[in-house]
C-alpha cells in the first residue's frame, strides 16, 4: 500500500470515528436532556406525570436505538468449498496473489446479482473470517474475463481495507436510522438527528464512492480497463432484468409449489428480445448519466467508466463462455439455495420442474383457476364479441369480480389477462402448443401459425388490430363461436 493511500485511509478512519463519535453524543445529550427535563419538574415542583413519561419513554428508545448489537452472520446461500469448486478457487487464488492478499475464509453463492465481501467474527485469536458472497445470476450475465474483473474488484477492497471501515460506516448509518424510525411522529425531536443523517450521508458517501473507484482501480489493473467497464454495464443494465425475472417468474412458481431451474430461466429470460431491448435501454442512459446523487453509495457507471479511462461500450471476447463454467453441480448448488429461502420465507417442499413442464404444471392450471373463479364475466363472451366489447370495457369491468377495491386501470389490466387466458385455453384445447417461456409473451402456436394470444384483447381496445382482422383470423383458426367461460379442461363442464 502506497504512503499516499495509507494517509487517505488515515484521514478516512478519523472523519468516520468523529462522525460517529459526535452522533452517539448528540444521542446521548438528546436523551440526558430529556431525563433533566423530569429531574427539572421533579425539583421545581411543577411535575406533569403525563408529559414526564412520554420524556422518559423517548429517551429510554433513543438509548436503546444505539445501544451495541451483537453482530450476527446470516448465511444466506450455499457454502463453496475448493474441493467442490476446483475452477472458481483457481481463479480466486490467482487473483489473491495479484493483489497480495489472502483468500476468503468461505465463500458463498447468494441470490441477488451482486458481489460482495465481509469481514466477521473471528477464525482464531488473531484474525478475522473473510468472507466472500457471490450472486448467482452474475455468472450467468458475465463472461469468464469480466467475471475475474469483478473478483479482482472484490478483493480491491481488501487491499484498501474498505471492510474495516466500511461496516463502522454503515452500522453508524444504520443507528442513525433506527434511531429516526422508532421516534417517528415527534417531529421536534427528529429534528436534530435528521440533520445529522443528512450531515454523515453526505460526508461519508464520498467516502463509500471513492472505496469503489479503488476497487474498480485495482481490477482494472489486475484485467484490462475495458473489461472492467464491459462488467460494469452488464451488471448495471441486468440489475433490474434479475428483479423483475425473481419477483414476476420465480417467486410465483416457488409459491404453487415448483421450483424451476433459476439460472437457465434467467438466461432464457436475457434472451428476450424485449428484456435486451430494455436492458441496452438501461445501460446507454446510465452509461450517459454522469450526475451522481449526493447521497448514493456507489458512483454513477458514467464516473466508473471515465475513472478508469475505459470506452462505454460492451466488448465480449469471440466464443468466451459465461463465468457460470467455473460453477460444477449448478442444480445442486441452486437446490441448496433454494432451501435456505423456502426456510427464510416458510415455504415448503417444492418440486422441481423445467421451465417448459411449467406451462401444464403451473401455467394453464392457474389461467383455468382464473377463469372458473370470472365465469361470470366471460359468460357468453365468445372471439367474436371481442372488438365490440372492446368498445364497451365498462360493462365488461363491471363483471368482473373481487376487483372493486383496485383502481380502473388494474381491474383493466386484470380484465385484458383474463381474456388472454381464456383465448390461450381456447386454443390448447384444439391441439395448439404453448410457450410461455421465461421473458417472451405467451404464444399459442400450430404448425407456422402463432398467436400472442394476451396481446389481442388489448390490440383490439387499442386499434392496433381492427375488428375486421380479428374476424378473418378467428375464421381462419376456428375458434368461432366458442364461450370463452367453458376453455377449461373440465369434463364436467359442456364444450364450448
């Protein structure tokens, strides 16, 4: 470590303990006050039992806000050892080595798209567990070259010492915090402290920001400064793309009972045409936003970029595999993974089914629950009453049932999925094959015939399909006539 940076980390530690100093002093004034404040009463004879408590009750809840916690490690994720994992500790230890320092005590592989390391408890007298979390959609958006980046980046903030100093940051912020949600509703007292907040935010972020272009300094070193940035924009641009594909195709899988294979579906899930439109979206306008907010911990990608002097553009290496070839036995890995969220979230067994067998294990089950729970308000609705109740949604709305409570625009938009479901059922019962893979629009397809099947309704409220269209098409693939209330498969019910 350079003299240089020894004295900025110097400067950094000392900003960071008079800051957290002066905010458990301004705790502890605040709450010495309070409890003056009764004493005063008691002595001068003008005691007011009512307002002495709630002094008392405030001040015992900042106390307690800042008492010291116990520091506990939540694992979150299955534990990787070298015997298991051969490829993937080679190239940690080889980045270990670049950057003189030493490896991670554990290693873990988690579910979020993300990296991140950690210092904790202790693995003798001497030292501390290093520990090291890696996300598991990250090996599937990074190539092997830009995967090593953000490893190297990881142990950057070895080298700077960031896990020391980081976690006193962040426990000081996390206080802080706590200390404003447990005396929300007395704004008087609030006051001071959220003052300060903003005060520690908008020192130490600085700080924080300036941790993550060292790591990206060191990374960039250690790799070359391009792939560096190329990673950096994945990640950016796949952030949103990972939450939108755990929370609208994962988590409603686990929650019927199933679990999917997570890693190939976020994969099929990139593939998408309109996930990648929407994730190049992302990152040209992250790439080009170079504001970064005052209070944000990491730096704007535009700043990332510039600080190593890379191009903005993603680079891939010709025919390089994704970074998840260093990962043996991923079903196992994502099993155990899983099971530690079933536990976190108290979700039972689940079994295990592809993507493909979820569209009659998962899929059509719930579009045929969906439209028996709304028989009433697709009762003899039929294809060719579409375009004309597609002029009149109010009296179609209005038949809809236990959606009252939600604003025009969901029941709507609940309405357009019903009627999607039912034309998807109608057409699986007459032999059609359907998709609905991860990312992609349901499709119902026969032969070189394919139909969006939850686009139509909506194409037709929209005028981008006219009535006339729909007609010819529905003639065509010979869906006429068929109430819309009956597409189930349910023998006890009459065809259609």
């Amino acid at each position: 470590m350079s003299e240089t940076h020894s004295r900025s980390l110097v400067r950094r530690a000392i900003m960071a303990l008079i800051l957290t100093i002066g905010y458990y002093t301004l705790a502890l004034a605040t709450a010495g006050g309070l409890l003056f404040l009764i004493y005063q009463q008691l002595t001068e004879g003008s005691f007011n039992i009512f307002i002495s408590i709630l002094y008392f009750i405030v001040a015992i809840v900042i106390i307690w806000s800042i008492f010291p916690r116990i520091e506990k490690f939540v694992q979150s994720g299955p534990l990787l050892t070298p015997d298991q994992q051969p490829r993937l500790f080679n190239e940690m230890s080889s980045i270990a080595k670049s950057t003189h320092q030493e490896m991670p005590n554990e290693v873990y592989i988690i579910p979020v798209l993300n990296a991140a390391v950690s210092q904790m408890g202790r693995t003798s007298l001497y030292k501390n567990r290093r520990i090291m979390a890696i996300g598991l959609p990250l090996l599937k958006v990074l190539t092997v070259s830009q995967f090593r980046a953000i490893l190297a980046h990881e142990f950057g903030h070895y080298c700077g010492n960031d896990i020391k100093l980081g976690p006193w940051v962040f426990k000081t912020r996390a206080t802080i915090i706590s200390t404003l949600w447990r005396i929300r509703g007395y704004s008087i007292l609030q006051l001071p402290f959220r003052v300060y907040a903003m005060m520690f935010l908008s020192i130490t972020q600085p700080v924080s920001r300036q941790q993550e272009l060292t790591a990206d300094a060191v990374a960039s070193r250690i790799t070359d400064p391009q792939t560096m940035a190329s990673a950096l924009q994945k990640i950016h641009g796949a952030i949103p793309a990972w939450e939108a594909y755990w929370t609208n195709e994962v988590i409603p899988v686990f929650r019927a009972g199933y679990m999917p294979p997570i890693a190939d579906g976020f994969e099929r899930f990139m593939q998408s045409k309109t996930i990648t439109c929407k994730v190049n979206q992302i990152i040209e306008e992250q790439t080009n936003q170079s504001q970064t907010n005052p209070y944000d911990s990491h730096p704007s990608l535009h700043d990332r970029i510039a600080a190593i002097g890379a191009q903005p553009v993603i680079t891939e290496l010709p025919d390089e595999p994704s970074a998840i070839f260093l990962i043996n036995n991923i079903p196992q890995i994502e099993i155990d993974l899983v099971k530690r969220i079933s536990k976190i979230a108290h979700i039972e067994h689940l079994t295990p089914a592809s993507w493909d067998d979820l569209v009659k294990l998962y899929y059509i089950p719930g579009w045929e629950s969906s439209i028996k729970q709304q028989r009433l308000a697709l009762e003899g609705v039929k294809p060719e009453n579409l375009p004309e109740l597609a002029q009149n949604l109010p009296k179609y709305e209005s038949k809809i049932m236990g959606m009252f409570d939600l604003p025009l625009q969901q029941r709507l938009d609940y309405g357009y999925q019903l009627i999607g479901a039912a034309l998807t059922m109608a057409l699986f019962k007459k032999g059609w094959t359907v998709n609905a893979a991860p990312g992609e629009d349901v499709t119902a397809i026969l032969k070189e015939k394919t139909m969006f099947t939850f686009k139509i309704f909506p194409n037709l409220v929209s005028g981008a399909l006219t009535g006339e269209q729909w007609l010819a098409i529905i003639k065509e693939i010979g869906i006429a006539g068929t109430d819309l209330s009956k597409a189930v498969i349910d023998k006890s019910l009459p065809e259609g």
